[in-house]
C-alpha cells in the first residue's frame, strides 16, 4: 500500500484538519469529529448539510461555503458517519429556516442521516432531505438497495445551495434538490482499484488489460469487467446507458466528467472529446461542462460522466456564485 | 499501460480539443496546433504567454483566461513546443503593450521560446520572459542546466496575470514576474512512476516500498531514492530543504501543496496539515494555501510543496480576480 499518511487510524482527522487549515476563512471543525461547517455562520437561510464515507475527496468538505453547503460530516473511509456526527451538524448550522440534508443513497447513509433528522426534530428542528441515486449502472449494489449516490450529488450541493442562498423557504428549497435528483444520471468506470488504508490491500482485482464498467464509487461492482476499449469507446458504453435511461431529446444539459481520483487530467479531456462530439450529434444542447476531481474513490483510475437536465431554473441557479474551497462559479 | 487514451499520436490534440470543448466561454485553440488563447482577445494589456510539454495538465491550457494567461503553448507529451507554435501563438495574442512569455527552465522550453520571441521581435513585438527555476531539488537535471521550473510557475501566471491585466507597462508586470520567479521554491517526491503514451512504459521504477525524494515533473532523477516514510517526515524533508535556500525567517507565504497527478486529494490534505504545523511552529506565517492537482506529471503519484515569499504587492496580486478553467480566485 503506497499511501502519503501517517497512521490508519487518523488519515480521516487529520484530512479535515488539513482541510481546514488551508481555507481557514471558508471552513472550520467542529470539536465533536470530522464536522466540518462554514467558517462564519449565514443566517436567514436554509442550512445544506451532506455527508458520507471519508475517501471521496473534495465531497463533501470541499463544497463547504457561500452558495453551497453549510456543514459536511465525515465518517471513516468509505464508511457513513455515525447519526450523532450529523446530529451535531445539524444543531451547528440549524437557522429558522430549516435543514436540508443531502444523502447519498446507501443504506448506512440513509439510516444515520434519518436517525439525525429525528434527533434534531425532537430539539424543534425542522428538517427535510433528499437522496440522490443517480448512477444507472446497477439497481441493487453491495452498500445499497436501489441505485447509488455518485457524482450527480454534487449538482445537488451547488444548485439546492445556491436555492438557499436567495432565502427560499425549505419546502421551495428541498423542491429545486428533489428536481436534480431527477434529472440526473451518471455512470463510471474504472482501469485500477482503490485501498481503504484500514484494509492495506485493494477492495477488487483488475487484470493488465481490463478494466470494470459502471463501478461504485466505493469500488462496488459494476456491470461487467471487460478487455480495455479506447477512451472513446468507453465514453459511448456510459453515454449510451446513461441516455437510454431518461429522455435528453432537444434538452440542454449540463456535463461532468470526473476523476475518480488518480486519473491525469489530460484523461478526463480526452474522454470530454468525446462525450461532446456525441451529445452534439444526438442532437444534445451542452450548457456547461465540468471536467475534474469532484467524487473521487481514493486512489482508483478511472471516471464517470454525468448529465444534468436543464431548464431555466436549474440554469440560473448553477451558474449563481459558489465559493468553497473546491467549487467556484 | 493502462490510460484513458485512443491513440498515442493523438493525446496531445484530443486533449486540448477536449479543453476548449469544455470551457468554450473561456479558451480557443488556434488552427496552427495545439496551441490555446483566450476565447475573447484583450486588448491595453500586456499578453502572457506559457507552455511546454503536454501531461502537465492542467498547465499551461487550464490557466489561459481573465487574471492569468492570453495563451498556452502544449509540446507532445513532456517535450518543449516547437518556436513555429509558440510563434503563432504570440502572434495570435500580441497586443500595443507587447508580451510576456513565462517559460520553465527545461532547455528546450528555454531555446525554443528565445527563437519565437526573435521571429516576433523582427515582426515589431515586443517581447520580453522570465524563467521560472523553482525546484530546489537538484542543480542540473535530465533536461535542464540550472534548477527545474515546476510548480511555482502557477503563482507566476497568477500573480503577473493579474498585474497585466491592471494595464502595467511589460517592463512592469515583467518585473513582477521576475519577483515571483525570485521568492519562490518548490520540492517533490514521488511514490510511483508515470508512463509517456508514446513510450508505453514507465519512465523510471521504484520498488513496492520505495520513493523517490526531489523528483522532477517528468519523472527526473531527484535527490535520492529511499524507503517510504511517513507523510510527516516526507514533509519535513522536503520543507527543510526549501527553508534552507532563501530566509522565509518572519516572512508571510503563499502555499501550494500541488498532487502529480494520481495522488488522492485525502493525502494532500494530510500533507498541508504537517505542512501547516511545521511552518506556524517556525514562525512563518501562512497568508494562502492551494492544495489540488496544479502542475502534474501524467499518472504519477506523488506531490510537491511551494513556498511563496509575499509582499503587499504580491499579495494582492494573488487575490485579484482570476477565472480561467482551472483556477478561480
């Protein structure tokens, strides 16, 4: 195991400490674990709280600030936090306005956050949450009854956080979050696995020249492994399940590529050759693109795409301005 | 070689296609090559322009845009630009005020620049350049007589970006440059290797539990090879040789903890936490941290520390406004 940390059993704290200490005037820890929240509380706003396994990094401390989210709890690698972790996230950023957690859904995910939300409603809370499920590789997966929570979040965290930066209402909030979770899917894949520093060794074998279709960003098992195809190819594999899902006829979207981690970034454009010059020719509008490490998988090679449905409000509010320490507009 | 590619001829194009496709609002590629300019053309201002090998990603085409460069010249992969491509391209961006070229010190980068700059100094051009010379590792190298540019390049582009984009005269935002060229230093390791497409394999080897302290950003040989350490002490070496080459005694600093390429974001937080100790401890103060994949090395795994002098003036320069595809400020 070739990793820069120092032990197993901190990379997670010191992570976020390390986190914090560089964008000291966006974030802060709380004392009670790897909370992390924006350095100076807004009120008058629904308050953003997300949230899953360590090991996804920038998701979700990196989309703490202003037009994102307001808090982001941490469990260990590859692990949901603990609902008291996410209960304290909620009470930190909590406004008359209300919480809205974001989830990813895998059941330890969905079963500490809804444990949270009832905590934080008997303290008068009010408290509402979306699960995002957007990659249709596979229906059940090992963490996850129904489809799993992938790169699509962060399209929740920007266009849900920039809905409560206007001071929308929660109901007006939670509406704009539940209509990304809607309109968008993702699929990826990778060349090589990842190791959960705990673990020492990786979570999955690939062989020299295979690679996995439509993988979990946990490493869970996608479709198929198959021999490794062109860059092109690959990209037409996901687009062509992604697009048989909902319909994209004549709609604008909006495109991310990501890096699951250890992919160069030369990779990423080359597959956003790709995936533009196909959307272009089925006819598909390309209102922006976003091609980078956004949910990553440790250490894994590899990437999925995601498309977003646009219409004029989602439109606005992803180009409202975000500063976090990992997402600007 | 597992990449994300279609053919190895090909990379270098499909990769800056790939750029402009993505982020047409902010950068076009001229028809000569691969050679990348503002999508919008500045005029009253002194034009930067950079380059050098490709599988740099994002430098040098990440950082064309508003604050930063008017062009970004991409070699094949980790060989310097060709004086014809520079040429055009200084050409294509050439304004009243003249321009600068911010070239890294690789002795192909170094000649090839000096001849476009005479090819468009006998069209009329002013042009002038710095070399940036950052990495403190070792006094000559593979490709280099004197010390490498690597990483601190990006605060040049940052910082005499933004002073060209205020109207200053070239002999002004050369000086800047130059100031950013003298108080910045930079160090790197490496835990594994990368693989030039072209080549098919590794450039170098290291065994499962070996590093490679001072390395260089196309695999060049560093300091010395030795077994893997902590990501503390990995730190503190590479800090303590930077600390010993200029007096950062009581200074204010810039700091950028910049991944080669396959190194999960986790790490490099892990790494900034040490970094931030140790420097608070020796009463250095840290005015700014950039942690993210800024000047990489294809799939390398590794990183590199840069430590920035600061001045009023350099200050802020570095906060002023940047929005290129790969850096927002």
């Amino acid at each position: 195991m070739k990793k820069l940390i120092n032990c197993v059993e901190n990379v997670e704290r010191e992570m976020i400490e390390g986190l914090v200490k560089a964008y000291p005037n966006h974030v802060r820890k709380l004392d009670c674990g790897n909370v992390v929240v924006r350095a100076h509380k807004k009120e008058g706003k629904v308050a953003l709280i997300s949230g899953g396994g360590s090991g996804h990094e920038p998701a979700h401390g990196g989309y703490v600030g202003e037009g994102m989210l307001d808090c982001a709890v941490a469990g260990a690698v590859f692990t949901s936090p603990t609902p008291d972790q996410i209960y304290e996230g909620i009470k930190a950023i909590a406004t008359d306005k209300g919480v809205l957690m974001v989830v990813k859904n895998y059941t330890g995910d969905v079963m500490n956050f809804e444990m949270a939300a009832e905590m934080a409603q008997a303290d008068g809370i009010d408290v509402q949450y979306v699960v995002t499920n957007d990659d249709v590789a596979v229906e059940n997966s090992l963490y996850t009854t129904g489809r799993r929570g992938v790169a699509g979040t962060v399209f929740v965290h920007k266009i849900a956080g920039a809905k409560a930066e206007t001071g929308a209402d929660l109901n007006e909030v939670h509406r704009v979050a539940q209509k990304v979770v809607d309109n968008v899917r993702s699929m990826g894949m990778a060349l090589t696995p990842c190791t959960v520093p705990a673990a020492g060794k990786p979570g999955f074998e690939l062989n020299e020249d295979e690679m996995e279709i439509g993988i979990g960003i946990h490493g869970e098992p996608g479709t198929h492994k198959e021999k490794i195809k062109s860059a092109d190819e690959i990209a037409v594999t996901l687009l062509d399940k992604i697009l048989a899902d909902i319909d994209y006829n004549d709609k604008e979207v909006a495109v991310m590529i990501n890096g699951s981690g250890a992919t160069p970034l030369m990779e990423l454009f080359i597959v956003n050759n790709k995936v533009h010059d196909y959307l272009t020719e089925k006819g598909i509008k390309i209102y922006k693109t976003f091609v980078g490490n956004y949910m990553t998988s440790l250490e894994m090679a590899g990437f999925s795409i995601s498309l977003l449905r646009l219409d004029d409000e989602l439109k606005e509010l992803l180009d409202a301005k975000a500063d976090t320490p990992a997402f600007k507009e």
